[in-house]
C-alpha cells in the first residue's frame, strides 16, 4: 500500500494525541508485578503496548511480542520472576535480529533461568520463572536503556532489592528517570545513590488509579508540521500533554523553539495534563548542532525538518539508531537522498548535513523499513513536497494507531494507492 500526500494551505486544528506508550508499557508491568486489579487509565492503544496487554491478560505459552523492542526487554525480566511459570517469548524476524545478550547476562547473573532456543544473543527466549534473590549487578552505561529499565522494574520483587551500577557514559538518561519516576508512582522506593548507581529497595509495589498523559513522541510530528507551515497565523493545539513532564522526549518544546515554533501551556498545574499550542514563533537558528543521546527517537524528526528548512545540522548521540526496527542510520540517508538532500554519517552514531544537494528521486516514494518511525518522520515533508508518497504507510500502529486520520483532520488529504 501507498498513500499520496496533499497538504492543506493554511493550518488549524485541535489533535487528540494518543497515550505515552513509554508510560503505558512500564505502568502496564508494574501493575502486573503489584498483582492488583486497578488497570492504569488512558493506556496507549499503540502495537507496542498492545503485545503487552495480551501477553498479560492470556498468558500463554508462547508469547509472540511481534516489532514491539519495549515489550521484549520487559518482559524478558517479568517473566524471569514470574516463579512456577515456563514461556517462550519470540517476535517477527526482525526482532530475533535485535540483539538481547546483555539484558539475558545481567538476569542470569541474578539467577534467573533463561535459554536461547535460537542463535546466542537474540531472541527467542524460553524463560522458567523463579523467585530471584537480587543484589548488586554491573552493566554497560552505553547500552539501550530499554534493558536497564527492565531490571529495575523487577527490583522491588527481588528478596534483596537491586543496586543497579552503571559503568561508562550513560545514555538514554531520562528514560532510566521516567522508569524510576513511574515505579515510584506505584509505591516503589527507587533512586539514583550515586551518578552512576541506582538502589531499588525489596519494597513491593501498591496498586492505585493511575492516568497516563499524552505522548510527547507523538507530538513532535505535530511540531514538524508546524515549523514546515509556511503562514504565520497557523495554530496547531495538542491535547493532554503536561508542563514538566518525565517523557525524555518532552525535549521537543525546546528544540523545535530553535526553529521557529512557539509553545504555550493553557496551564501549568503541577501532573495536570493540559492543552498545547503551537505557534510561529518568526525566529530560526542558521544552524543546528545537537546531541540526541537522551532523546534518540527525535532524531528522525529533526534531519527530515532542517533539511527541508535549509538549516544545516550536526547531530551526535545516534549510535541505538542501527539496531532499532530497522537501521535508521542507513536509512535516512537513502530516503534523505529521495528528496533531493545527501545527509553523511560518522561512524553510524552522527549524521550531517552541510547543505549538498543532488537529484530528487521521489517516483516511487518513502520507504519506511516496518519502521514507524520513518512513515511518521516524513509525512509532514508534503508541506514542502506536494503529492509526496509514503510506501507502507500502515506502520504508524506501531506507536501512533491514528495518525492518519489526525493528519486528515488537519486538512491533509490523504489518497490510498495498491
């Protein structure tokens, strides 16, 4: 399937932004490890939290996680402490590419039972669930932070708690921070001890009413939309995002600020979701130098948007990048390519673009790699690409199930083609 892609003229519209997922897919294995009854309010109804919520509520045999990364690094350590218990857990093929040697290490190391029934490394796993007594436990800084919040998920249900030391440089730190922000929701005693060590205490979780705010990674398409729109009087209001918010991606108000889009809070009440607007703000950088090691599913986001902006970019902090749904190194480049922009990379971590330009090459449209991102990424370039085609355009479930009806809302018009 491909859908071409008409954008309106001017810009006006209230979105409904779907449920943080990241929020919804730790609320959702905290919940199951307190053993309560109080399901977590405005859960996401993206794939990725999907996969969790059937896991938990069939609890079958055979778990088949599918693309969903998050869902496979959490519950691979919930169903190691799942005692009594025996499941595979396995996913499309591009999961059992994805590497999960370290997360599986740092697990046995606490004595869970867990083998490969594939190649050493990579899923699928078969887990048999036992009581862990915990400790102390070192792993890699540098790694996904998806692993190292799997384990501290599980901390408050070992015997001896966990401390959790990191070594090396730390990326990803503000998803580590919602995972202990989000535990300590739920009556977990979790903190950073040192810069580089975290103690959970054995202190078991409490189930209580939870609602999740809106997700800010969803926003920042909205964003992009916004700093593509070429009149000064266009609004965009997003609904339920919060000031203050513990969402690493939350950084997008500040970067986008950098290219020219104002955002206003309609309140600032302290864990109230609240309406956003978007606005131009007039102003842009010449230039954007920046290190996404905290916030790295932005970056697609910002090389579609600077290029397209003629802003020249430098940005650092990308090494995840090359083992997320696809590698998203090498697949910028080649879609970047598409729209007439040749975007270079140092050593799969950094991507630049110093202003060169070649051919467009946009016949047979953006291909987006089973990666959701991609689709979500370059929808918003038919503000500067009219009739610009996106191949597979049904990815966007993965984390954002009504994009496209959001984006018809605002005035797009979409067209399906077989």
């Amino acid at each position: 399937m491909q859908y071409q892609i008409k954008a309106p003229n001017a810009l006006n519209q209230t979105i409904k932004l779907p449920a943080s997922k990241s929020i919804s897919n730790r609320a959702l294995i905290i919940h199951a490890l307190s053993g309560g009854n109080i399901v977590p309010d405005n859960l996401s109804d993206c794939d990725d939290t999907e996969v969790i919520i059937n896991a938990l509520r069939h609890n079958l045999y055979e778990i088949d996680i599918k693309a969903a990364g998050t869902a496979m690094r959490f519950m691979t350590a919930y169903l190691a402490v799942k005692a009594g218990e025996e499941h595979v857990i396995t996913g499309t093929e591009r999961m059992k590419h994805r590497p999960i040697g370290t997360l599986v290490d740092a697990l046995r190391h606490l004595g869970a039972d867990i083998e490969y029934i594939g190649e050493e490394g990579y899923p699928p796993l078969r887990i048999k669930g036992q009581s862990l007594d915990g400790g102390q436990l070192e792993v890699a800084g540098n790694i996904s932070s998806q692993y190292i919040s799997a384990l501290l998920l599980i901390g408050p249900n070992l015997r001896d708690g966990l401390e959790l030391h990191l070594t090396g440089n730390i990326i990803s730190r503000p998803y580590i921070d919602l995972t202990l922000w989000t535990m300590r929701e739920f009556g977990a005693s979790a903190e950073w001890s040192d810069y580089d060590t975290i103690y959970v205490k054995p202190q078991p979780y409490k189930e209580r009413n939870y609602l999740i705010e809106n997700d800010w990674s969803a926003a920042s398409y909205w964003y992009e939309v916004m700093a593509l729109g070429k009149h000064k009087d266009d609004e965009i209001h997003l609904e339920g995002l919060m000031d203050g918010s513990k969402q690493g991606d939350s950084s997008v108000r500040y970067i986008f600020s950098l290219l020219g889009v104002k955002t206003t809070f309609e309140s600032k009440r302290e864990g109230v979701p609240t309406m956003v607007t978007l606005r131009h703000s007039g102003r842009c950088v010449p230039r954007l130098d920046y290190d996404f090691v905290n916030s790295p599913d932005l970056a697609q986001t910002f090389v579609v948007c600077c290029a397209l902006l003629n802003v020249p970019f430098h940005f650092r902090g990308l090494s995840t990048l090359k083992i997320k749904e696809t590698d998203r190194i090498e697949a910028m480049k080649k879609e970047m390519r598409k729209l007439g922009y040749v975007i270079h990379d140092i050593n799969g971590s950094e991507l630049i673009w110093d202003g060169e330009l070649c051919e467009p090459s946009l016949e047979q449209g953006i291909d987006t790699y089973e990666d959701h991102r991609m689709a979500l990424s370059f929808a918003p370039a038919a503000l500067r690409f009219e009739g610009l085609r996106i191949n597979h355009p049904q990815v966007v479930t993965k984390s954002y199930p009504h994009f496209w009806d959001d984006i018809k809302a605002c005035g797009f018009e979409v067209k399906s083609e077989e």
